[in-house]
C-alpha cells in the first residue's frame, strides 16, 4: 500500500465536534470517491500524548495501491473538489506521502 496521511485541525471558529462531523460527512462524501482509494481510516484525536502533540483534531489515512495510483487519484475531479471544499474549511494540516511496511499484525 501507498499511504496518503493527514493530521488536522479545525477552523479557530469550529468546535471539534463541528470539525469531525463536517470531515466525516460532507467531506468524506467527496473523499470516498477518489479513484484508486484502497482504505480509508480516521481517528478522532481526544488527547494528546505530550504539549507539542496538542491542537490536532484527526489524523485520516488514505491508501492506495501504488504512487502511481495517488498521482491519478491527484490529478481527478473528485480530488480537485475535494481540496476545493477543503480551502473553504480553512483548519490546519500536514500530509506526508509514502509506501506502507506492516511492522506487526493481528496474526504475528
């Protein structure tokens, strides 16, 4: 797997619970529709471990076969919306890009 993950944060207007509701639905309606999207995972942050972890909201992970299948999901309609829809949102994110190593599993 090629692993696309986001940390965000919410508007400086928004609650967390405005946040998590707009990014689990009207966003992840346009999300889900991303060509080449293998899995999808969202965690909800309630806590963070130290200070300099605070101010996150969630972290979503979105996976795909290959680079070459992010770069076709980037270069979509359904992507391009969906970061339309996300310049308006106005929180704070960090995406980073890479291949998958499963270090453990639930049968090892």
């Amino acid at each position: 797997m090629y692993d696309l993950v986001l940390i965000a944060s919410k508007p400086s207007d928004w609650t967390h619970e405005e946040f998590i509701t707009w990014w689990r639905g009207p966003h992840a309606d346009l999300t889900r529709s991303l060509p080449g999207l293998r899995a999808w995972r969202h965690i909800e942050i309630d806590r963070a471990f130290e200070t300099r972890s605070e101010g996150w909201d969630g972290v979503s992970i979105l996976s795909f076969d290959s680079s070459e299948a992010v770069d076709a999901a980037f270069a979509s309609e359904e992507w391009k919306a969906a970061v339309a829809q996300v310049g308006d949102m106005r929180g704070r994110r960090i995406a980073v890009l890479g291949p998958e190593t499963v270090m453990l599993s639930s049968g090892d």
